[in-house]
C-alpha cells in the first residue's frame, strides 16, 4: 500500500531513491507526533499533546526518513482545470548527506514544480497566514480541512497571525487524535517559533511575493509565471476584461501603460468602502493594491475587493480608500504602475 509510486515533473532523485504517496501514513498511529516534531514542535511537546507509544513514533520515523522510498505527502489545491489540479508536494528529501524538506507546487497539466520553501537548509516561508485558511477551506475528498491546514501550517510565516491563530491550530490537533495538553505545542507551531519564519508579503506585478531573507517567492528566484501559478493554487482570482483596448494586454503593452485601468462609471459609499461601478481594461487580481486617481487628487488603495455580477456581468470594485466617491471618468490603476 506505501509503495504506491508519484511523479513530481523536474524534481530530480539521485539513483535507488523513487518517490512514494505518503498519505497512507496520515492515519496511522504515530504520523502527527512524528511529522510536527520534525516541522517546529519539541519531541516533548509532541509527547504531552498525543498519547503515542515510543514504538510507534520510531517506525514512523524509519519510514519518513527512508533513503530508498522518499514519502511525498499531497494536498490538493486549486483546480488548474476542470479536473486537473494543482498540488502542494512535500518532499521528504532523505538524500544521506543532503536531508530535509522540499516544500512544492506542481499541476496535473504538466510543467516543473515550483518549490516555495524547504526545511534542512532553510528556505520560506513558502505562504502567508491568509493562504494558508483558504488552502484548508478548499474542496478535498481525501483529506479533512484540520489535516490540510495542519500539513501546510510549518511553512507559513507572518509578522502577525490573527488573534483566533491558537485557537484554529488547536481544535485543528485534537480533530487528528491529540487528547492530552495542546497549549505548548500550539505555542511551539504558532508562537516565538515564527519569528525566523516571519516576512512580508506583499502584491507586485499582480502576484503575491515575500520579502523575507530566504523567501522563494519572489522574482529573485521564481519567475513571474512561476508566481502567478503559485497565486492561483493557493485560490488567487483574477478577472480579465472580455473586451478593451490592446495597449492593455500583457504582450502589447510593453512597459508604457499600467497592467490594468479601470475607469469608474458610478460610485457610491456603503458601510463596507466604496463600491464602484465601470470599466476594467487589462487584468486585475483580487486583493492587490491600487491608486485612485480622480483629477488631480491621487488616493493610495490598499487592497481592491472584485465582485462580478452574474446576473448583469457588471463588474463591481470595492476599495477602503479615505475618500468621498469620485466622479465618473477616475480612474483605479495599479499600485506598481
């Protein structure tokens, strides 16, 4: 049942190492003590948290660090099409001189992983606090929402997690079988811990990249389409406009005009930010910072929320800038435009 074979597509193996499916072993006795020990919680802490005989956390140890059949646990992300999808791999590298974590993304249509992080020499964090609740609350038939937040929680890393962060990662251990005192641990995975992981993430060019010291994801190391392929796993959406100019598309616009504009038609200020109404040249991603510019007056937006209409296919922008409405004809354009 382990032997089960997996593919990664440009992930190189050294002769007599093969990759394996490593889900097999998330039911069995000893996998969560083992792997959240090895992934930033005290093998004590581990111990108080799950009540696992000694015996059982050494075999598991045994066949997670097993040099010849590398397990390759699999969390299925967002769909890359239909029924393809795309994939967060975590490598089990257990090369003898060599060992380690390599955290990946990969899609079923093909092309080479994009690795975001990896443990052993260090490299992260591979995803940011908010990625990592939209990661577990995407559809899965083979793993519970607890189980794929908890495989990905060791490589998020953020300056700040939010005030309920313990409380999520608690409930999420005892849904996989730990009965004793979860507090330190939770401390261990959620705490001081993620000081060497912290960065900051930030939206560039349209995809999101960190600027922590050892990040991946960035344009240093990963390519812009390797970003945005990443973006789009972790649930990232992007609308496109179904008609506009050509100066806007990616391969004519060169360097001279913004990725996007959008040209208000109609504003109003509700209890959430203002909600406009108008048109969107190019491609905006949901999230990203902008600039308001009506007239003369120039508004920085930290973040534009985008909601289509699907009954009309209006598209409406929502943005919390400090501004009254602007008058038709503002325009929103991109931050790093």
């Amino acid at each position: 049942m382990f032997d089960r074979g997996l593919t990664i597509q440009g992930y190189e193996l050294p002769d007599g190492a093969r990759l394996v499916d490593g889900n097999v072993l998330l039911e069995q006795l000893g996998f969560w003590p083992v792997y959240l020990a090895y992934m930033g919680g005290s093998v004590y802490d581990t111990s108080t948290a799950f009540d696992v005989p000694q015996s059982a956390r050494a075999d598991m140890e045994r066949t997670l660090l097993d040099r010849a059949r590398w397990p390759v646990l699999s969390v299925r992300l967002a769909p890359a099409h239909r029924e393809w999808w795309r994939w967060l791999r975590v490598v089990n590298r257990n090369m003898p001189d060599d060992g380690g974590l390599d955290v990946l993304v990969t899609s079923d249509l093909g092309g080479s992983a994009v690795r975001i992080a990896g443990l052993g020499e260090f490299y992260g964090p591979g995803l940011c606090w908010e990625e990592l609740l939209a990661l577990a609350d995407l559809p899965d038939p083979a793993l519970s929402r607890e189980q794929r937040l908890l495989l990905a929680l060791p490589f998020v890393g953020e300056g700040a997690v939010p005030t309920d962060a313990r409380a999520v990662v608690a409930a999420a251990l005892r849904s996989v079988g730990a009965t004793g005192n979860v507090d330190t641990l939770v401390g261990d995975l959620v705490g001081p811990a993620q000081g060497w992981f912290a960065g900051m993430w930030v939206i560039r060019h349209g995809v999101r990249m960190c600027l922590a010291r050892h990040a991946l994801r960035h344009m240093q190391d990963t390519s812009l389409n390797e970003l945005r392929e990443v973006d789009l796993a972790f649930g990232a959406r992007f609308v496109r406009s179904r008609s506009g100019s050509r100066e806007y598309r990616p391969r004519a616009a060169g360097r001279m005009v913004p990725r996007w504009r959008f040209e208000v038609v109609e504003a109003r200020a509700d209890g959430v930010g203002l909600r406009l109404l108008g048109r969107l040249d190019g491609e905006i991603r949901d999230g990203e910072p902008a600039r308001l510019v009506d007239g003369v007056a120039e508004v920085p937006v930290a973040a534009v929320r985008v909601e289509e209409d699907p009954a009309t296919r209006s598209l409406f922008l929502t943005i919390d800038a400090d501004a009254p409405p602007p008058a038709p004809g503002a325009q929103l354009l991109p931050a790093d435009g």
